[in-house]
C-alpha cells in the first residue's frame, strides 16, 4: 500500500487545499483512495470524506503508541490504493517530540511532501527547503509542492530542488477558489454549497500543475511488524448507545466509534437540533463537540429534547458529553453574539464566548475520585480546543500540559463525564470498555426492574 504524508511549512501554507485537491484528482483518476488526518482535528477529515466519500481518520502519535499508530493505518487502508495523510501546522510542530507529521512521518515510516507558500518570496524559497531539509535528520522528506507559485519562478523552484537533491512535485498557481474560515479553522464541508464544484476544479488544476504521477511512484516502505493493541472483548449484552449528530453536534472521531461498535455496542444517532427526544430504550449517551453556538436559538427552543435529556441524565443514563456537548448541557450558553439560551440544565453554571483560545492544545487527565472513565489517580490523554468557557468547567480532574500548566476541569461521576476536554478512545482502550460496562450495568438494571 503506498502512502504519503502531505505537511506544509506552517499553518496556513495551504497543505488543506494541496491535500484536498491531490485526492480530488486520484478519486476522479479512479483510484481507491485513503485519507487520514495527522493530529487531533475535526474539521479536515470532514472535507476530505467529502471529497473521496469514504471516510477519513486521524492519526495522532500524542494520543497513540507507534504499535497503535501502525495498527489503525494498517487497518484502515486494506483495500487501498494510496493512503494520503494531511499534516498538521508545520512538519515538525508537535509536543514534546510526539504530535507531529515529523514525528508520524518517522513511526510508519511514510515519505513527506511539504507544501510551501511562495506569496511574497523568491530566492528565499531555497533557504526554506534547505532548514526543513537539514532541520531533523533523518526526516523522509521526498520533496515539495510550492502553493501560490507565480508561473515565472518555476524554473527557479526546479533549480533549487535540483541544488538540494529533493524532488520538485509541482505547484498549485493562486487561483480565486477560496475555503473560508470561521473561529474553529475551517467551516464544515457540509456549508459550503458549491465544494464539489470548487474541489473538482482544484482537482483538474492539480492535473496539469501537480507532478501527481510522481506522487503515486514515491516508494513507500513496507510495514515493519508491529503489536497489534489488546482491545477488549466485544460484550454478550450488547448496549445501545446515542450518539448526537447533526450540524451543531459533528466533532467526533470515527475511531472511537468504531471502537464502540467493536465492543459490540449498537449506535444511534439523534440529532438534538431536528428530533424530539433520544432514541429510545438506550443504555448509553454520547454528546459530541461541533457548534451548538451557531445554532444556541433553536436549540434551546427544543424544550422537548432538552426534557428528555435532563430527564436522562438526572435517572443516571450513563453519559459522555465533552466540549460542544459539555455546553448544551450547562443552565445556561451563549451565542456568538452573546444572547444568553437555556440548556439542559444539568451544570449549573453558564457557557459563554471569549475572545482567544481557552486552555488550547494536548493535555493529561488525571482523576480526583473513582468515576465513569477511569479510577481515582489514573491518567488519559485529551485535547483542548474551544473559544468558550464556562462558570463551572468542573474540579474532578486536574488537566496538565507538558510545560507544567495545570487546572481543575471535568464533572465526572459514576455515570457522568462532562468537560472541554476531547477525548480519544485509543489513546487508552480503558476509557471505552468503562463507559460500555456502565451502560452494560445500565441496561441490566433496567432489565431487572421491567
């Protein structure tokens, strides 16, 4: 299976819109194509679902060991032709060594195409590919595609990556086709009316500009072996679980439910935008991130849903809601203007907007008490990334960052685990196989009491 890991420069290089546009173009060559995101983003894969219609999963060797990062990749791309890996913010950006497309790059041992922007620069384009090239050795850059290039420079960018023995794989000319942004990064795939139109054209730009035949001849090493993860055993009592899907809920990591259903837990989705009430008889409830302030008005007009929920939780439904979720959950949470909505009322505090990233970025969990997730004094790894905060965040773990920051966060108790923090299952199999115990022990009670 061949595979490449298109990084950039930095965030904003355009390393979405090379990736996007490169799949566009192998879909319509009709190849079986893969994508993955490196890191802990949301909003990538969406676009790249979009283009391939398959899905699209991340890869994050903060969250996962190399064992775990080389089974999901592998698992993930048996019938593909090509695996194409998005990077995240610069090549070698990570935390602590991990995180990173250097580091990813390094554990599957995957070639890096690195994307750099050529607005504004001429010769200083040689001293940007000579750093990224001699920053880390051994770094299996294979060369660079040069986003924005102006048609006259390309001479140049070829002599150059002939003076430093790397490989010139194209360039993408500065067009009109635009993705726009919104306060999370990228507006989701599902807004943008015309993103088939805008990525079909992308995908014939990179036809004629990108070296796309190269790209598919880059020789990508096989697999060393690897220990695939113990997961646990799939239950005999399968549970139920309903999990929130719509627009104002849609940050979830296919991985975790995938690893659900492993489990041998049977998903529904609900959307608490459009529908009255959560699926019924279910025995577990998942309230995933996304945008609940683009839509505050008409969720807290859902009284009905909203009821339900309360309803639910309050009868000790077990229950993961983190970030967007964690919100839709409070007394109280705000528009992007401000407005003041009703929640679910089962924090009594208030989420509100602010004005820059609260607590951004990789984080270490640690339990104060016994609870839904894990036990008293273990750790998880999770990810921070949201403009609001709350009057009450919770004081039941204590977040740490690797440069020593730590705080109070999370309402975790035996049925519940309510925060900011996202989390990712196969970062720590535990957390999963503890929520589907607790829904197994939900519904058994139930069952009992009938």
């Amino acid at each position: 299976m061949r595979r490449i890991i298109i990084a950039g420069t930095h965030s904003g290089c355009g390393k979405t819109t090379v990736t996007c546009a490169v799949l566009a173009a192998l879909k319509s060559r009709g190849m079986n194509v893969e994508a993955f995101k490196c890191g802990p983003d949301y909003i990538d894969p969406m676009f790249h679902r979009k283009v391939i219609g398959v899905q699209s999963h991340n890869l994050d060797s903060f969250f996962c060991d190399d064992d775990t990062l080389k089974y999901l990749l592998n698992e993930h791309t048996q019938n593909s032709d090509i695996a194409v890996i998005e990077g995240v913010m610069g090549f070698y950006d990570g935390a602590d060594g991990r995180g990173s497309a250097y580091s990813l790059s390094q554990i599957t041992d995957t070639p890096a195409v690195i994307v750099i922007d050529c607005r504004g620069i001429s010769d200083s384009i040689g001293a940007v590919m000579r750093g990224f090239l001699e920053y880390q050795r051994p770094n299996n850059i294979a060369g660079f595609i040069f986003n924005r290039l102006p048609e006259r420079l390309i001479p140049l960018a070829k002599k150059l990556c002939d003076d430093l023995g790397t490989k010139y794989f194209g360039f993408l000319p500065k067009t009109d086709i635009t993705i726009e942004s919104r306060h999370l990064g990228l507006v989701t795939a599902n807004e943008i009316a015309d993103i088939k139109t805008k990525l079909q054209k992308l995908g014939e730009i990179v036809e004629k500009h990108i070296c796309l035949d190269d790209i598919c001849k880059i020789q990508t090493p096989l697999f060393q072996e690897f220990r695939v993860p113990e997961l646990p055993k799939s239950c005999e009592n399968k549970p139920v679980i309903a999990v929130s899907k719509d627009r104002a809920f849609c940050f979830i990591y296919d991985d975790n439910i995938e690893l659900l259903k492993k489990l041998g837990c049977e998903i529904r989705y609900f959307s608490p935008l459009d529908e009255s009430k959560t699926p019924e008889n279910v025995n577990g409830l998942y309230l995933c991130g996304g945008y609940p302030e683009l839509y505050a008005e008409r969720l807290s007009a859902n009284t009905e849903m909203l009821t339900d929920i309360r309803h639910k939780i309050n009868n000790g439904l077990p229950t993961i809601a983190e970030c967007g979720g964690f919100m839709y959950l409070h007394d109280t949470f705000t528009d992007m203007n401000g407005n003041e909505f009703t929640g679910a009322g089962i924090i009594h505090g208030k989420a509100f907007r602010t004005d820059k990233l609260q607590r951004f970025g990789y984080v270490e969990l640690s339990s104060d008490r016994d609870n839904l997730l894990c036990k008293a004094g273990e750790n998880f790894r999770a990810h921070e990334f949201h403009y609001f905060d709350s009057t009450d965040c919770g004081s039941n773990m204590t977040a740490r960052k690797s440069d020593g920051r730590e705080w109070k966060c999370v309402h975790a108790n035996s049925t519940l685990y309510a925060g900011f923090p996202n989390l990712y299952f196969y970062s720590d199999t535990k957390i999963a196989e503890r929520f589907v115990s607790a829904c197994i022990n939900f519904k058994e009670k139930n069952e009992q009491n009938n």
